[in-house]
C-alpha cells in the first residue's frame, strides 16, 4: 500500500511548486512492529523497544489499521519562514454528507481552536472529513474543503456543511503564520492524496512545525487490535503533537533526565545555558474504532485519549489546547440521512469488550505520540532550529529503567 505526501517547497516561475512523494511500505502477515514510513535515521516507538500496554497493534500500527480509514499530508515548505501542513483523515467511504458517522469531540484543555465542534457534539455525528493545520489557516482550511465537498457530486443542493477543522500553532518555526500560507490546493491535495496503509510520520503535514517537549513534534499514530475473546475491535489514534510537559516514556523520565522541562531553572539548575522548554502549545487527538459505539460512549472512548496523554507527562498547561475527537466506522451505528428511521446495534455498557475498547484508546494514544517524537527530524526557519530528540540517549535512558 502506498502513502502519499504532497511537499511543497518555495516558489518557481511565481507559482507554487509540487514534489509528491510517495513512500511504499510492504509488511509480511502479522508484522505490527515499524510498518510506517519516517525519515532516515529516525524510528518508531517498537524500534526503541517501546510498547506501551498489553495488547497488540494492527499490521500498520497506525490509524489506518480501522479499516476504510484514509489519511493523506500536504507539508507547506516556503522560503526561511513556512513551516507549516495539512493533514487529512477520512472516514470510510466517500459520501461523508450523507451516510455519516456517529462521533464525538472531548476537550481537556479548551485553549484553541476546534470548527464544527459544536454540531458534532449537538448531533453526535461528523458529515465531513477531519483536517489538521495550523492556528491561523484554520479557516482557509475550512473553506477549501467545503468548496471541494459541495462540487462533488450529489452535492448541488446542499445549503449547510459543518466542516470539523483542528489546529496547533506552529508560529516558532512558521514565523510567516499571519500569511496563512494554506491555499486550497494544498487542502485538496491532502484530500485526494488520503489512503489506507502505512501513514508518514514526524516532520510531515500539519506536523512540519510543531514542537513537543521541547522538541521537534510532528504527526504520529499508533493502533490496538483486540483479541476475539474482547470482540476483535481495533482502535487507531492519530496525533498532532505541539505541547509540552515533563516528558516520560514508558516510565523513563526523559525530560528530567536531559534538564528539558518548563521548570529547570525555576528548580535551580543554571547550567543547562538554554531556556526552560515551554509546556504550552496544543496537541489534537483522532482516534477511530470498528467497534460498534454511538456518540455517547465515543465521548466516553475520547475522554480515554487523555490518560494516555497525561501517561506522557502532559499536565494540560494553561495555553494547551488538548482535544480528541473521535468516531466509530461500524456499519451498524452509520446514519444515512435518507433514512426514515435509524437503527443502530451498540455496544452495551456492561461487559469486557467497552472496557477493553478504552484501554486501547489509551495505549495508542500513549504510543502516538511517541512516534510523533521519534520519528520527527530536526528542522530550521527564521524562527531558529528545533531539534529532534536525541534518540541515542533515549536509548540509553530506557535501558537504565526498572524492568
């Protein structure tokens, strides 16, 4: 399966030019370990030896493992000042409009700005495709994408979309933002670009400028595939890493162990010679499920996202806008708007499986972000150069860890 990133860099001939890049990943029957493309010398969370949880990824490790989801990048490069993207996730199927999914938004820390919030959580459903940008392009984002969704066809009598649009502010290494450098070819090459497969992570799409722990953030993703004994569900989670916080992994204090928090020197330590690494910023959450949910426990399901942020080190900061937004692809909770009547076969509260399906959202979670860590290179604009965690030494750290 091949996944598809549209890079854009500077400007020829006073038009934008496009490199597309297309990474091909082959896994044999049942790999679940490194399935996804990142950048030569970089590495996923199971290269490191990282697993969080006890229960086994899908064959990507990635969101795409919900089968039918899609997710394509566009990464926005521009001169010494646009470090910037779009990231795309389509739900199954391409009529979004009218056979919707049932879905849910969940904020843990509301500094931000999430569009079409507010009808996804009145109606419990999404009518469009989820995109991720940057703060200031957020609507353009929207704008393009609705142009794109109303000249499809069996569109021409719609007179009201909700377009679900998230966003991290990427202005330290995009010190541009203010031009919004998202134009709707970059939206619709995200859109058109989506597929199913292995999912690019680390410095791509509405990743390219992020920054996390202090530093460089990106695009990450990660699944779960349930035994059939808790009913074979599959969570996949995707992340825009942007935020900040004391980072752990699996347990291993990384971010006190190489002096890069928010509160060195406020502790004493003067000799770091750097600023404290800041906690603010923002990270969104996509996660998806087969698992046969409605609105309200996909609530219940998103609220599960945030503990495996918090495992992280993330304390929700005061200017972090840490959301998630969930949806179910099952066939059984669709809702086609043609329907007289909609009928939809839940997973019941009690028993092992609900339970089991939240567990997973946590454990992918966890391990997203990660990979959004590790697979993210070090990258350089006007704004300065953010570096790419030191994986050498996390290396290390994880070997000293209690066992």
């Amino acid at each position: 399966m091949i996944s598809i990133v549209s890079v854009y860099h500077g400007r020829a001939g006073g038009k934008r030019a496009l490199a597309v890049a297309c990474a091909l990943a082959v896994a044999a029957p049942g790999l679940a370990q490194s399935t996804s493309p990142v950048a030569q010398g970089r590495a996923r969370a199971r290269d490191l030896g990282v697993a969080p949880g006890v229960f086994a990824p899908g064959p990507w490790n990635a969101i795409t493992d919900v089968a039918g989801v899609r997710v394509g990048h566009t990464t926005i490069v521009e001169g010494d000042s646009v470090r910037t993207g779009v990231t795309a996730i389509l739900p199954p199927g391409d009529d979004w409009f009218r056979d919707r999914v049932p879905a849910a938004i969940v904020v843990g820390n509301g500094f931000g700005k999430l569009l079409g919030s507010t009808q996804v959580n009145e109606l419990g459903e999404l009518e469009t495709p989820v995109l991720l940008t940057c703060t200031l392009c957020v609507w353009r984002a929207a704008d393009a994408m609705v142009d794109w969704l109303l000249a499809r066809p069996g569109m021409q009598n719609v007179r009201s979309i909700n377009p679900v649009v998230a966003e991290t502010n990427d202005g330290s290494l995009s010190p541009a933002i203010r031009s919004r450098p998202i134009a709707p070819a970059h939206v619709r090459a995200a859109l058109e670009g989506a597929a199913a497969g292995p999912v690019a992570e680390g410095s791509v799409g509405a990743g390219a400028g992020t920054i996390a722990f202090g530093w460089k953030g990106g695009i990450g993703t990660s699944s779960r595939r349930l035994p059939a004994s808790l009913g074979g569900w599959t969570v996949g989670v995707l992340v825009q890493s942007n935020f900040g916080g004391v980072l752990q992994v699996d347990g291993a204090p990384i971010g006190k162990a190489l002096g890069k928090h928010p509160f060195v020197r406020a502790l004493g330590d003067t000799t770091r010679g750097r600023d404290d690494a800041g906690a603010d910023g923002s990270i969104v959450m996509v996660v998806t499920t087969d698992a046969p949910l409605g609105d309200r426990n996909l609530r219940r399901l998103a609220a599960r996202a945030l503990l495996g942020l918090g495992r992280t080190g993330s304390y929700a900061s005061n200017d972090s806008g840490d959301y998630v937004i969930a949806f179910s692809t099952s066939p059984a909770m669709r809702r086609n708007v043609a329907a007289p009547r909609v009928t939809t076969a839940e997973l019941p509260n009690d028993g092992p499986d609900l339970s089991a399906v939240f567990a997973a959202a946590a454990e992918a979670t966890e391990e997203a972000i990660y990979d959004s860590l590790f697979a993210a290179t070090t990258v350089t604009s006007r704004g300065g150069t953010v570096e790419a965690i030191p994986l050498d030494q996390v290396r290390a750290l994880l070997a000293r860890r209690p066992r």
